[in-house]
C-alpha cells in the first residue's frame, strides 16, 4: 500500500521573526533568485498579506 502524503506550508511554521530570519538566510545561501523570491512570498503568507 502507497503512502498517504499531505500538503506541508512552510508558512504554517513561520510563527517568529527568528524563524522567518533563519528560513530567508537559508533562502539566500543558495543564491538562487527564484528560490528567494519564492521564499519571500512564503514569508509574505506567514505574515498573512497576501491570499494563501
């Protein structure tokens, strides 16, 4: 039997500054302009301003 994956948003845990601090230092190690840009609209949606 398959397993039973469940849709995971990273914006669910970004409940403090810190949290959001390490998740966009992490974001911009990789130097990878879509994933920060990506990141930041993570970010956005954890702070609630834009629709999720």
């Amino acid at each position: 039997m398959g397993e039973k994956l469940t849709a995971y948003d990273p914006a669910e845990d970004l409940l403090s500054d810190e949290a959001i601090a390490v998740f966009m230092e992490e974001a911009f190690k990789t130097e990878d302009a879509g994933y920060i840009a990506h990141a930041l609209g993570v970010v956005a949606r954890a702070k609630g301003r834009t629709p999720g």
